[in-house]
C-alpha cells in the first residue's frame, strides 16, 4: 500500500510492531469513548485489531497509520470502502492532526481507487469528529436510533456522504512558502489597491495609495516563527489568503485578509477567518485573538462582528512614515481594535 506524506504526517501501512502504540489508544477511554468498541483492556485485543488491519484486503481497504512528530498518533482511513473512519491519541487533539490526515485519506482515494462517494457513521455526541468531517465537505444524509452496541449501551448514529465534485471543487487551505510570493502579491495588492479592488469589500483605494505589502515583507512573514501566510484555492487557483501571528500572552493576530474580488461573497473570507482561529491555537496556544480595522470601514467591521469580533474600545494610529504599508489619502487615518476568544479545543 503507498505512503502518504502531508505537511506534519507520514501515512503509512500498519506493521505489527505498532502494536504498542495502539494498544495505547485503543485503551485510553478519551480515544475510544465515541469509538466502535469499549477501551480494550488487553494487548490481545489490540493486538487483534491490529492484525485486522494489517491483512485488510487492499482491493476492499485503504486504512493508514497516522505519524506525527515521528511517533505513531492513531489510525485513519477506510478498514472498508467506502465508510471513513479515524481514531487519535488524545495527546495531539486540538492540533488540527485529524482534519489533515482526513484530507489526505480522501485525497488518495478518490484520486486512486475511482470512488464517486464516501460516507461516515458516527455518534451524534462526537462533535469534533463532526467538525472535521464537516470541514472535510462530508454533509448529513440521514440519522438512526440504537445502531451500535457498545457494552451495555446502545448508540444512535448520524450518516454523512462527500461526492467527489464536492471534494474536487473543496476550498484548500495551506501555509504559503516562498515559491508563493508571485502568485501571492498581486492577489493582494488587487484586494486592497487600483480600481479592480473596488468590487471588493477588502478594498482602501479611497484611503490609502501606493502598495499594500511586497515580496521583501511578504518573504519576512513567511520565515518568522510567529507568523504565517494561509492561502486558499479552488480547484488549484488562488483566491484568498491571510496573515495570522503570534501577540505573545496567549494573543493571536489576524490581518492583511485578501479574497479576489471576483470571488468574494463565495464563503472564502469566512473559512480563511476560521482557518487563522484554529492556527492560533493549535500553533499558537491563544485563547483569543486580535486584529485591526480602519474606522471608517463600517461595513468590515459589521461583518467581522457578525462571526463574533467585539470591539475593544482600543484605537491604534496608522504609520503614517511607513511607505511599505501605503501612502495615506487622508488625515484621519486610525484603526479601531477587535478581538473574539477562542475555544482551545478547536480541532
């Protein structure tokens, strides 16, 4: 069966001396509480489950142990086509591990095995399991009462379906590198600056002249720690990107937010928001996060409200003898300061 590489993860065929590994999971009653059985008590047990998936037939299967930091994390893929399932140590939960080695599971298979649609079972209460299979494009076909038994209890279930149009046209967020930086700077400079900008709600061309940003910053940004570049594409076209960073004291930042004009009201600024949310944390480890707005973008501003940014009441001048952020229009040029806090369990 193929390795599958991500940015954090090698996904990998079982071998029997993952064993240790997994019978630590499979044990763990955080892991296994939403799982199809209840926390193995053996090594016999896991030791069972393992060789199940090692001698799964691959025309029926396509299930991968999930590597992190060069440890063994959990497992995801299909024991059965075409149902997904995925199980993580609770040690790296909230790190964003499930949501890439989902999409990298579905990536091959579709690609791969020449599968129109997958599906999912799981337990109305696991609600991060439903956020990643969400985010991954999976939508709610049906539902079921006392499908499983799980000890002595009966569970109920929720189905959930991805087509692969759906996946092929997904929206894919990724960190931008420096081979990123010519398709990355006119993307934002056509979201802030010139007459194009103005179809779009990102658009200073009223405030401020001159650039927004160049490929001197934008290459700064991307080789420090404590900062980031996510960009978004469909169907491997650029369409959007972000700036998220590090405030220090459990802050995040959230800035230079950039959606082609041409396709904004598409969803696109919302997912990159979420996106930078998760970062924070996951990266991070803020509890909340930060950002800056021109007062005089009302509209902005009521939109970054509406997903539940609050005004700090905090203003901040803009550096007016800073060329590299725009040359100003007008006088009265200063920002107003929201913040949102965020849920650390964000998967």
């Amino acid at each position: 069966m193929t390795t599958l590489r991500t940015r954090r993860l090698v996904l990998r065929p079982a071998r029997a001396d993952d064993l240790d590994a997994f019978h630590a999971i499979l044990s763990d009653p955080r892991a296994t509480r939403y799982w199809s059985t209840p926390p193995h008590e053996t090594r016999e047990q896991s030791l069972a489950w393992l060789t199940a998936m090692v001698r799964s037939p691959p025309e029926l299967a396509a299930d991968f142990v999930v590597e992190f930091e060069g440890r063994v994390v959990g497992k995801a893929g299909f024991y059965r086509l075409p149902e997904i399932g995925f199980i993580l140590s609770p040690d790296v939960w909230g790190r964003g591990v499930a949501r890439e080695a989902v999409a990298a599971v579905i990536d091959h298979v579709f690609a791969e095995r020449g599968l129109t649609e997958l599906t999912a079972d799981v337990d109305p209460r696991n609600e991060a399991s439903i956020r990643v299979l969400e985010g991954a494009g999976f939508r709610k076909t049906g539902a079921a009462e006392r499908t499983f038994q799980i000890g002595d209890a009966w569970v109920d279930s929720l189905y959930y379906s991805l087509d692969r149009e759906t996946w092929r046209r997904r929206l894919m967020i990724r960190a931008a590198g420096d081979a990123d930086i010519p398709a990355l700077l006119p993307l934002i400079e056509g979201a802030y600056r010139g007459e194009g900008s103005r179809r779009g709600w990102t658009t200073e061309a009223d405030l401020l002249g001159g650039q927004r940003t160049d490929a001197a910053a934008l290459a700064e940004i991307i080789a420090d720690p404590k900062q980031a570049i996510l960009m978004a594409a469909v169907e491997g076209a650029l369409v959007g990107s972000v700036l998220m960073a590090d405030r220090g004291d459990g802050t995040g930042y959230l800035g230079m937010l950039s959606v082609d004009p041409t396709r904004q009201a598409g969803g696109i600024g919302k997912a990159l928001v979420k996106a930078v949310e998760a970062g924070v944390v996951e990266r991070f480890g803020a509890r909340r996060i930060e950002m800056q707005v021109f007062w005089q973008r009302d509209s902005l501003i009521a939109w970054y409200e509406r997903m539940g940014y609050r005004r700090t009441g905090e203003t901040r001048p803009f550096p007016r003898d800073n060329p590299r952020m725009g040359l100003p229009l007008r006088d009265d040029l200063w920002f107003v300061v929201l913040e949102k806090d965020l849920d650390a369990k964000t998967p």
